[in-house]
C-alpha cells in the first residue's frame, strides 16, 4: 500500500512538471481550433483582417500620450470584435497575462518624472504622468489584443496568404509557417524529454542544473530530426511555398467594407475628439 501511495505521489508531481508545456501546447491548438470556427469574421479576407490589425495598431500608437479619451475609444474595436466574433475574453486575458502585464509596466515610472497637475478629481490632483501612464499602458494592452484577435480569427496559412497577396518574399513567408510550426514540435519534444527525466528522478523538484546541458542538446537534436519530418511531410503532400484559400471566403465587397469601414473609424477616433463632441450634444 505504502508502495502504491509512494507512486501516485511521483506521479502527481511528474505531472505538475510537465503541466505548463502542456498548457502551451493546449493554448497553440485551441487558437488553430477558434481560427478554424465557420464564423462571420473566419470567413473574411484574410488581408482585410491583416491590413485591419496593422492599421489599429500604428493609429493606436500615434496617439499623444495625454489624449486619454481618445484612446479610450479605440477599444470599442477589441470590445465588438470578442462579442461579435464569440471569442472568450477571459481566456484570451489568461493566455496573455504574461505579455499584458509587461506591456501594462511600460509607462509604470511616468508618474515620478511628470509631476505637472492637469486636473482634479474630487480633490485629488492628477498629474500628466499618471495620464500619460495609462495612455501608454492602454497601447501596449491594445496592441496585444489586437494581435491576439488577428491569430484567433486567421489560421497561419491565411495569415502567409495574406503576406503572399502584399507580395512579401517567399522565403520570409515559409521561415514564419515553419518557425510556428517547429515551435508546436519544439513543446512537444520538451514535455517528452521533461516526463522522462522526472520519472527517472522521482521526488526532485525541476530538472537539476548538471542534467541542463545534456537535456538541452538532446531537445535540440529530436526536435531538428522531428521537424525534418514534418517538412519532407509537406514536400510529399505538394508545398511548393505558393499559399492558398481553402476555406469558403464571404463576398468580397463584405471584406472591402470591413476593411474601408473600420479603418475610417480608427481615423475618426484619431483625429475627431468624439466623446467630447458627444458630451456637448448630450449636455454632459
């Protein structure tokens, strides 16, 4: 009995070892899965959303970094496009957490080097840096989000296919297929060698700093010979590195709009102060 309880308990922590490559693992599936979903936005052109995303983006970092309410608005986007496009929030904000807290600790010193006063608010003085702080901090998020939303509604074969139709170089285009994909082979070679290791060392916690070396050229060398594979797969099954669509596209005067459309608003948002304007007409 002792016996049997003594390997549950190895095996317990064996799979807490390897319980984080395979939450990577996991996260990189259902984002292929949410990209393959048969929604209004997976049916759009793929460069309608590219171009889209890259147009979000550069407006919003060209923001002043004391128009607060301006930039606020720009979230509208990301707010629609997970409601609309039934994408999980919460999931998106705990596969992120990491990238969003450092973009959110970007402007974090901005308050101790501007101290100027640009208004009050119930007798508490706010100061540029501080305004400045979440302006900045809201570009990073947004920045994040956008992105995040891109690769949640295109698989990367349409994402290539859109860098394809902007006539980027084939060779960049297969590097960034083949770099996503390594990485997936890379994971799983990771938790295979990681799974080992802890069940020939039961008891220890991590993977001693001795075994780093070995470990690390042996991930090297399984993971190189399994991506070889993975890339004769593709010559066999006819990779020429031309891409295209497979999927049944919406019209294309639906992507035009999309595109035309949602770009006009991040202009107006940019350079119309439309909630000020908004607050006059409504007497706030």
């Amino acid at each position: 009995m002792y016996f049997g309880l003594r390997l549950c308990k190895e095996k317990e922590e064996s799979e807490v070892g390897v319980g984080k490559i395979r939450e990577a693992i996991y996260g990189i599936h259902h984002m292929d899965e949410t990209a393959s979903r048969d929604q209004w936005i997976q049916r759009l052109h793929p460069l309608a959303k590219l171009l889209v995303t890259f147009a979000y983006i550069f407006i919003t970092v060209s923001f002043d970094r004391y128009n607060l309410p301006g930039l606020a608005g720009m979230g509208i986007y990301l707010l629609a496009l997970f409601i609309l496009g039934k994408i999980p929030f919460f999931q998106a904000v705990r596969q992120l957490k990491v990238i969003l807290a450092v973009s959110a600790a970007v402007g974090i010193a901005n308050p101790f080097l501007d101290h100027s006063a640009v208004g009050s608010i119930g007798g508490f003085v706010v100061t540029g840096g501080m305004i400045s702080m979440i302006t900045l901090m809201l570009k990073g998020i947004y920045s994040v989000l956008a992105s995040y939303l891109l690769i949640a509604s295109t698989s990367i074969e349409e994402i290539c296919y859109a860098l394809q139709c902007l006539k980027i170089p084939r060779t960049f285009i297969t590097v960034i297929l083949l770099i996503y994909r390594y990485m997936i082979v890379l994971l799983k070679e990771a938790e295979r060698i990681t799974l080992a290791y802890e069940m020939r060392a039961p008891g220890q916690k991590g993977i001693h700093w001795k075994a780093w070396g070995s470990l690390a050229g042996q991930l090297l060398l399984r993971s190189i010979d399994r991506a070889q594979v993975v890339y004769e797969s593709m010559m066999l099954r006819g990779y020429d590195g031309t891409f295209r669509l497979i999927r049944k596209e919406a019209s294309a005067v639906s992507s035009i709009l999309y595109g035309a459309g949602l770009t006009l608003l991040f202009v107006l948002y940019r350079y119309v102060p439309v909630f000020e304007i908004a607050g006059r007409i409504f007497g706030f």
